[in-house]
C-alpha cells in the first residue's frame, strides 16, 4: 500500500499488506478479546473512549498534518476534523448507557423486556475522504455497544489507519479491541465472508455498495451502507442572494468537494437566477486553490489524479451537452491534483452533472420555474443522502421538506452530520443509519426477554 501526497504527487510511505496468516491471528485476537469486552460496563468503556477523545485533542497537530499530507485535506479542515472525532468519543461515552438502557413493556408476563446486546467484531470498510471521522463515526457507538472493530482503511490513507489504531492502544484499550487491518479492496468480500465476522459497515460509492451488501448478504450478515450523494440545494425566490451564494459555494466545496453530502444540484428559482448565478461564480472564483498546508488556502488538491481526470471529463460532457460554463472548468497548471471551484449553469436531467454525483468542487445550477418542481427535481435521482432549502418562509421548507427523498434535510443550513442526529441515506445512498440512538442499534442483537 502506497500513500501518495496529492499535493506534491509523491510518495509518502509504503506499508506491507499484512499475510493471510496475519489476519487470521488478528481475527481470532478481536473475537477473543469480544469475550472480555462485551462484559465491560458502560463506565469501563467510556472511560477508555473518553482517554481516546484526549489524545486526539492532545496529538491534534501530528494527526492533522498527517490527514493532510495522505489526502490533502485542508490543515483547517483537519483540525476540525480531529475534534468531531473527539466529540464524537465524548457523546457516546457520555450517552450510550441512556441510548442502549433496558427498557421494560407490560405484557402478559410477569415481567418483559427488550435488551441491545453487542454482536461481536464488526468489520468496518471506510472511506479516504474524512479518514479519521469516518472511522470515528462508527467505532465511537459500536464500541460503547460492546462491539469489537475491525478496520479495512482505504488504500490511499494507511497512516491515518494504522494512527487511529495507535491512539485506542494508548489509551488502554484492550489488544484486539480495536484492530487495523492493511489489505486491498479485493480482500473485503472474503473478510465479510468470515466466520469471526459478525456484520460489516461501509461508507463509499454506490458500485462499492453494492458489492458489500451482495457479499453480506450471500452470508446473511448484517450490513449498513453509507453511499454517495448527489444533493439538492433549493434556492427559494425570498432569499439573500449575495448570503445564500456564499453558503452555496461553502456547502459545494467542502473537503474540495470530496464529500457525500456536499451540495452539489443547485436548484434556483428562476426569478432570481441570474442574479445568484452571478455570485455563486464570483464566491466560487474567488476561492484560494493551493498548498492545503498553508492557513490561507481554502481549496486543496483532490485525493488522487484519477479522481481529477474523471471530474474534469463529467465536467466536459455536461459542457458538452448543452450547459454553460460560468466559472472553472480547466485542469490548472500547477504540480498536484488540483481542480478550480467550477460552476456550470442550464444543467438539465440527463446531462452528467445532473444524473451521476460529481466528487469535487463542481457545482450544477438549474432553473426551477416554482418550488414543487424544485422538489420534483431534486427527487428525480438516484441517490438520496441528504438535502437543504434556502427561505425566509420556514413553513414552506418544511412543507417541502417532507415530500424530499433523502436522509436529511436542513433548512438554510448546510448538510452535516452530528453524532445527536441519525445519519444515512436511502435509494441508491444507502440504507441504515449511523450515529444517536438509531445508529448505536444497528450491530446490536435486540432481544426480547419474557418472564412468567
């Protein structure tokens, strides 16, 4: 496995992928230690979690710098990044004895309860994009829950795997507890496939979705699947427009983009089209591309060279099939995998922009005539992640808000997830859900219990 600076385009580090024998010790290392853990009380466990909140806290600078360096996330981005993740330890500590409590319903018997008992080691297939929060965002409720994790990392970000394993080893976990694994994507379906493997989550793309949830499935093993998105940002005609361009262009080029619920269709009512055309492109050109290293850098280079060359072809067949260019658009000329905040305007359904989710900072402007075809725009995709409507009319959002397809809908505020708030999608974004109280109950074994 090689971990490539996509800034400078060179080579960080390489790390062995561990042998089959390896994984086998390791798996029977996680299953004995699930013995031991799912015994542990919610104290127990949250004091560990609460150790790991610290020492992201306390390593912040190192981790960041390294998130950087592997992905080119921005150093602010993952600053902040670091500190959901410690967030995140801190809720589930906090929380999970309340979410996870036995809870009593009157029946016949003489007394009956429904219990959440842990499965066992959960194997977690994550993303490159936000390589520490994806992480956390999983491990964080599965832990607390009584699960063991194991984690298949993506390719491109082996250190910030093998960090992360480092950090729940210093902070007292138990061997096997939590434990990193460093195989390629081909090795996941007989990972799932493994008898020590009790279920499997994944946060990726829709072709890696389906291929986890055919191979969990084959194997009647629970599964949960984060997928893309192709997000819908609904502009009503009532809004600031210079305010609601800049969060506009603040939700499109998030993480440069490389997010699953960055807005990326922008659905604008055509009385005030021009005018938030026009400062949509100006707050988008205006965007600082550069060395994410540097604070004053707002937009980083992208993962990976591959994943620059097939933005700039989605963004060449839209262009090519009918739409208009307003900013962007062309690879710049500078070392790195760089691409410019773009905008394209009159983007129409079966244009590729429109139809298929576009991984970086491109942004697809339509003009909607009134708001229910705003809605029924935003719902003719495939995918259904998440969603936000822009209006001083609160009761209208929320009326719109109800006939949305998707996951979540925020109300003049960008998507994001939070560890109180249920997270996930639903058609081709996935299904089940991470995060409170819906997300802690994915891998556990919900048992009734009837006594006479």
């Amino acid at each position: 496995m090689k971990s490539i600076n996509p800034t400078t385009e060179q080579v960080i580090a390489e790390y062995p992928d561990h042998s089959p024998a390896q994984v086998e010790q390791l798996l029977e290392q996680a299953e004995r230690a699930f013995t031991q853990w799912r015994t542990k009380s919610f104290e127990e466990r949250g004091d560990l979690l609460r150790r790991v909140g610290e020492l992201l806290l306390e390593q912040k600078p190192d981790l960041s710098t390294l998130m950087t360096r592997e992905m080119g996330k921005t150093i602010a981005g993952a600053e902040a990044e670091i500190e959901k993740c410690a967030s995140a330890c801190d809720y589930f500590a906090n929380h999970a004895h309340r979410l996870l409590a036995i809870e009593e319903v009157p029946t016949d018997a003489t007394r009956s309860y429904v219990r959440f008992d842990p499965l066992g080691p959960i194997l977690a297939i994550m993303p490159w994009n936000f390589p520490f929060w994806q992480v956390f965002r999983f491990a964080a409720p599965s832990l607390m829950a009584g699960n063991v994790a194991v984690l298949k990392h993506a390719w491109n970000v082996p250190g910030c795997g093998l960090a992360i394993e480092r950090i729940f080893r210093e902070a007292g976990f138990p061997p096997g507890v939590f434990t990193n694994l460093l195989l390629d994507n081909q090795a996941a379906e007989a990972l799932i496939a493994h008898p020590r493997i009790r279920a499997v989550t994944l946060t990726g793309s829709e072709r890696a979705g389906k291929a986890v949830g055919s191979a969990a499935g084959r194997v009647l093993k629970k599964s949960v699947l984060e997928l893309g998105g192709s997000d819908p940002f609904i502009v009503c005609p009532d809004v600031d427009i210079p305010a609601t361009a800049s969060a506009a262009a603040a939700a499109r080029c998030i993480n440069a983009g490389q997010s699953c619920i960055a807005a990326k269709r922008f659905l604008v009512h055509e009385s005030i089209a021009d005018r938030f055309e026009r400062a949509f492109a100006d707050r988008m050109s205006s965007l600082k591309l550069g060395d994410p290293l540097d604070r004053n850098t707002e937009i980083g280079p992208l993962a990976r060279a591959d994943l620059r060359d097939s933005l700039d072809n989605q963004v060449k067949k839209t262009l090519a099939a009918g739409a208009r260019l307003l900013c962007g658009g062309k690879k710049p000329p500078m070392r790195g995998f760089f691409y410019p905040p773009t905008v394209l305007a009159d983007v129409r359904p079966g244009m590729i922009a429109f139809d298929e989710e576009t991984f970086g900072p491109v942004a697809a402007v339509t003009r909607v005539k009134n708001m229910d075809e705003a809605v029924e725009l935003a719902n003719r995709s495939r995918f259904g992640l998440g969603a936000t409507i822009w209006t001083k009319d609160i009761a209208l959002a929320e009326r719109l808000a109800a006939q949305i397809e998707s996951g979540s809908v925020f109300i003049n505020g960008a998507v994001k997830s939070d560890s109180r708030l249920p997270f996930g999608g639903i058609k081709n974004s996935g299904y089940g859900r991470e995060l409170a109280e819906v997300g802690i109950r994915e891998f556990v074994n919900i048992k009734t219990v009837w006594i006479k």
